[in-house]
C-alpha cells in the first residue's frame, strides 16, 4: 500500500466497520463467484458482459475479469455486430476505462485495456476505418495529456503516450513533441520524465537531420542553465546536462560548461552537484583532451580537490568519491 | 523510534494475512495472492523462520492455481495464468523443494509461447510487454533448469531488446523510450546477470544514478526527485549488489530508514514511516536489510530475490556482493 496513513483503531471501531463492510462484502463474493462461474463456462452473452462491468467497478485491478470482458466482446459480441457498432462498443470501454483511471491512475491492467480497445477497431471499412482511427487516437492523445495534467511523473502515462504517438495513423511530429515537453519543463524544471523524454526526442530529431544538431544543442545549453541557475539543487535538469555533454567529444563545450558551472558554484559553494559535475566534466577533459603532462597533473589535482570536499558534504556516497579518486 | 528489526512480530504479522477472510480488503487483493505468499514466505526464510507457514498446505494452495487451459499459474483459483503468477509460484515450490509437482514440459512452453518477435516477452496471451515480463521467464526458466531453451537466437533477442531499453543515464525503463526507473533497473540487470551478460551494463553511470537515489532521509527513491520508499531498498539495492557497489550509498542511514517504517504494535513494514504495512514492503525491507548485512538475518540471492543458500544448492549463483553480515550485538 503506498502512501496510505497508518491509523490505530479500537477493537470497537474495527468491529464496527466489519458490520458495516459485511454487507457490502456478501455482494462483492457472491458477484464474484457468478462472474467466475460464467467464465469457466463460456458465458458470451451481454448479461455476463454487464456483470463484468458491475465486478471491473468494485475492482479494476481483478485482470482476469478484464480477460474474461476482451472474450465477452471477441467470441459473443462483436461477431454479431456491425463494423460501426463495434467501433462504438470501443469508445464506450473506452470512456469506462477512462472513469477508472481517474481513480486509479496506475493500475496497468486498466492502460491495458485501452491498448486492446484501440488495437480492435475493425480493420476492413477502408476510408471509414481510417477515419475511426484518426479520431480513436487523438482523442487518446488528448486523455493521456488530461492524466499527465494530474500527475507529470506518471509513467504509465509517458509510455502511453510514445505508445499512442507511435500508433496513431499518420506519424506524430517530434517538432511537436519537442513543444510538449518544453510546455512540461518551463512550468516545472523539476519534472525528470519530460527532460528525458526530451532526449528521445531530440535524438531523434537530430538522427533524421531535421534540427541542426549543433545549433540545437547551444539552445538546449541556455535552457538547462536557466533550470540550473533556478534550482541547483533538482537533480533533473544536472542529469540532462549530463546527457548533453554526453562523453565530451567537444573539448570547446566542455570548457565553456565547465567555466558556467564554476561561476554558479561561486554563487553556490555548498551545492554539491556543481562539484560533482565539474569532477565528471573534468575527468572527461582529462580522459580525452590533455595535452601536456602539467595539463594532466593540473586536472588530476582539480579533481582530487573536488572529490575531497565532496566526501565532506556528500558523505552517504563517500565511497564513491574514494573510488573516484584513484587515478 | 526502535534501531532493531522485530522479527517476532513481523513473524507473527506475516502468519495472520490469511486470518482476513472477513475483510473486503482481502478479497479485493486476490489477484496478488501467490505474488503475497511468495513475499510472506521469503522474507521469513531470510528472518530464520521459513517454517512459519504450514509446507503444504502452501503447495496445495499453489498447485490450486494451476491453469489447466493456458498451461501455467494464476494468482488464485479460477484467475488466469500470467507470467507473474507464474514465476512467484515456482519460487514458492523451489523454495519449499517441491518443485517436482511442476508440469516442467508445460510451464516451459507456456513461457516460452510468450517471447514476442523483438525479443521481449508478453505477460500473458494478451500482449502486453515489459522488461518485466522478460526477467519473469528468464527467472523462471532457470529455476527450472530450461534456460537452455533460450539459448541462440531467442537469448539474443531477448538481450537486444534490453539493451533497447537503456537509456543514457546507465538505467534501464519498461519499454524501448521509456525512463529508467529503479525497479525496471532491477529486472534487466538480474535478467542480464542470469543470461550472463552483464557487460552491456554501463557499471560507472547506472552505480553513479543509483547512489543518487538515496535522500537525506536515508531512504531511497525510485526516479530522480520523487519520494523515498521502503521497497526501493531493494530494486536498488540489489542492482548495486550485482555490480559490487553497495558501498556507494549509506548503509546505516538506509537501514534506519527500512526500520522506522516498522510498525512497532502489530508488526509489518510498510512503504515510509506512519503508513498502513504491508507484506510486499515487509518483504523488500526484510530483503534490503538482508542486503545491507543486518545481523541475524539469512542472505538473500539479489538476483532471484530468494534465499541465497538455496540458490546456492541449486547451482544457480551469480556473482553478486552484499554488505558483509554484522555479528549480533
Ligand atoms: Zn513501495
């Protein structure tokens, strides 16, 4: 149970809530045991399939009733319906699921069944099918944004989201994409996942040569800067500036982000993630881009220095400094 | 707040679960009841009471779940088959050494029936994959002694399609694209370790984002930024002992965190200190303190997540590293 408060209760008051459950406990079993007795018998029918709703409301994490409705719909319903009609049973499980969600925002059971939902809008009405589709999966799009609206970390709700973006019939832009998750970002640097899935993005977009990726990135450098310079405590925007630099391929890069974390960490002595990622930036220099001995004895002391006072105000990873340190 | 575990009363919390019959929360949870029997049962395996529980009547129970039809395990009676069932039903009879009531030709081709075309595996016959479900027949399979089955072709895919799920940050997600979370973390590197690859793991990133989920609370996180839980001791935890870097976080501060979420009356461990216990988190406590090198406690495979001597007799071992065991004060 997560995030659920403890709370002490009087024998009275547990006695108490059992007597006011019992009823609701008689339902719940005897609901159960008829739904399960339908399924081990092949009950296709529509009345099973309402039953199934009545038992999916009481319990939606119940996946093996999820199983049984899918098998409701392909063996008993859909054969005896129209294409069109089918499409609509669709956005009814659709809008079902959606009222569930609302309550249980990570149950996968439930993001499952919408998969299953879009995956079976009937495939052989041509342009109507097109059709279906088109508006089946923007308006899924929609409802993801309205879950990542309630909670920005939910990972359910990003992996459904690449999930719908990659199904949906015409290919979702990544320009837009990029868009989304700046949206995401400029109202919380603090958001981790749109920083990430703004590296799947960018790549992307790099990869097919549609963002000039050198241009691209000086933009990205000023917008992780500002999220840097407003928090330097978040761990998110660090951990994409770390994805940025990547391993350090451009010695002028490095350099210059070098000297901007050293001017914040000026303003910043106690932060350790200044120390920490001018070590790493440091050491990347070091592996790649020394030219003389005296460079390489000047870094290697920089990034002893560093390391030891990291092992001051960072003591819980102290060993991982100590490691570091053995060049 | 108390510094010891209280292993009596977590003894005792984990034998009255099945003492809920009149409780509607305990039938709204029967999709989790092998999943539940298998977390009860480890974690008294690794606090020195694997006797606790009645031995059959937990492998009667077990063998009441098999799917006839699809040719596995569900979570109980009359539930469907489904990879997760399944593999906390073979850890419950390997455990309890009665694996021989398995149907091995069966369960083998039902896991096997579930590897998907880009290597990872489905949960059930309905599709839906995640990293997962690829550590669930992968464990599986060699609790059986049928990885062999996944040897060639099937074994690349099944790498391949991991290694499409890492991400920059050494971590690994649910799905190719996704965010690297500690638990998906822990599934592909154990799954890694099983298939004996653990050198497509950036050792030096994953150690570094792992260490940084510890809060200065002492608890451990499972994403950047979010909050501390109990059960993350182990998903992390157990990805720094499979690659020998537990010392990268604070292991007393940790372990004092796991034990302030103890509930001290009526025993149980739950997600952070104040909140209702349960015996999913009773087990990942138990099992990161295991890790952390508490005194008393057995040792837990952080592979298998199961006790580590059994893991042992069955010649099953990786090469992981916990903390070394204290002695009892
Ligand atoms: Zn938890």
């Amino acid at each position: 149970m997560h995030g659920v408060r403890r709370a002490r209760q009087t024998q009275e008051a547990i006695a108490a809530q059992k007597l006011k459950e019992k009823e609701k406990l008689q339902e719940y079993l005897s609901l159960t045991n008829d739904v399960l007795h339908r399924k081990k018998t092949n009950d296709f029918t529509q009345e099973a399939l309402a039953l199934t709703t009545r038992l999916l409301t009481a319990n939606p994490e119940f996946y093996s009733i999820w199983n049984y409705r899918r098998d409701i719909l392909t063996e008993g319903i859909f054969p005896q319906t129209s294409a069109k009609d089918v499409n609509d049973i669709l956005l009814a499980e659709l809008s079902l699921t959606m009222s569930f969600l609302r309550s249980h925002p990570k149950v996968y059971w439930i993001w499952n069944h919408r998969r299953w939902c879009l995956e079976h809008v009937p495939d052989d009405q041509g342009q109507q099918t097109i059709a279906w589709k088109q508006e089946n999966w923007s308006k899924e799009l929609y409802a993801v944004e309205k879950m990542l609206d309630a909670d920005a970390r939910n990972f359910h709700a990003w992996n459904y989201r690449r999930y719908v973006q990659a199904s949906m019939p015409g290919k979702y832009s990544d320009a837009d994409e990029l868009k989304y998750t700046t949206k995401k970002i400029e109202s919380n640097f603090s958001n981790f996942s749109a920083w990430h899935q703004r590296t799947k993005v960018l790549s992307s977009l790099w990869e097919t040569g549609t963002l000039d990726m050198a241009a691209s990135k000086d933009e990205e450098f000023e917008l992780v800067k500002q999220a840097l310079y407003v928090d330097p405590y978040d761990q998110s925007s660090w951990i994409y500036h770390r994805w940025l630099i990547g391993k350090g391929e451009d010695e002028g890069i490095l350099k210059r982000e070098i000297q901007v974390i050293e001017e914040l960490s000026e303003v910043e002595p106690d932060c350790k993630w200044c120390l920490e990622s001018l070590c790493h930036y440091k050491r990347l220099l070091l592996a790649s881009f020394t030219h003389n001995e005296d460079q390489r004895i000047a870094l290697v002391d920089a990034c002893q220095s560093l390391l030891s006072r990291l092992q001051s105000i960072d003591p819980y990873r102290r060993n991982r400094y100590l490691e570091l340190g053995e060049f | 707040m108390t510094s010891e575990l209280l292993i009596p009363l977590h003894v005792k919390y984990i034998q009255s679960l099945d003492n809920h019959k009149d409780d509607l929360a305990y039938h709204l949870t029967t999709h989790l009841r092998i999943n539940g029997i298998y977390w009860g049962l480890t974690s008294l395996c690794i606090m020195g009471h694997q006797d606790a529980l009645p031995r059959e009547e937990m492998i009667d129970f077990v063998m009441s779940c098999w799917d006839e039809k699809a040719g596995a395990f569900g979570p109980h009676p009359d539930h469907d088959a489904h990879l997760l069932s399944t593999l906390s039903a073979i850890q419950i009879l390997a455990t309890q050494k009665a694996l021989d009531r398995i149907d091995v030709k069966r369960v083998t081709d039902f896991l096997l029936s579930l590897q998907t075309a880009s290597g990872v595996f489905a949960g059930d016959r309905f599709g839906e994959t995640d990293t997962r479900f690829t550590y669930c027949a992968v464990n599986a399979l060699s609790l059986l002694g049928q990885l062999g089955k996944l040897e060639g072709d099937r074994k690349e895919r099944a790498i391949e399609h991991i290694k499409q799920c890492r991400n920059f940050d050494g971590g690994f997600g649910s799905s190719v694209g996704a965010e690297s979370h500690a638990g998906q973390i822990f599934v592909c590197v154990a799954a890694l370790a099983i298939l004996d690859r653990l050198e497509e793991v950036d050792v030096p990133t994953l150690a570094w984002w792992l260490s940084e989920r510890q809060l200065p609370n002492g608890g451990l996180n499972g994403r950047p930024e979010k909050l501390e839980d109990v059960c993350y001791s182990f998903w992390v935890l157990s990805a720094m002992a499979i690659l020998d870097k537990v010392t990268w976080i604070d292991a007393e501060k940790l372990t004092s965190f796991i034990l302030s979420a103890q509930d001290t009356e009526g025993g149980g461990i739950a997600d952070r200190p104040g909140d209702m216990v349960d015996v999913f988190h009773t087990h990942f406590g138990v099992a990161g303190l295991s890790l952390l090198g508490y005194p008393g406690l057995e040792d837990l495979d952080p592979v298998y997540c199961m006790p580590a001597k059994l893991i042992e007799e069955m010649g099953l071992r990786k090469q992981w590293t916990a903390l070394e065991r204290r002695k009892l004060p």
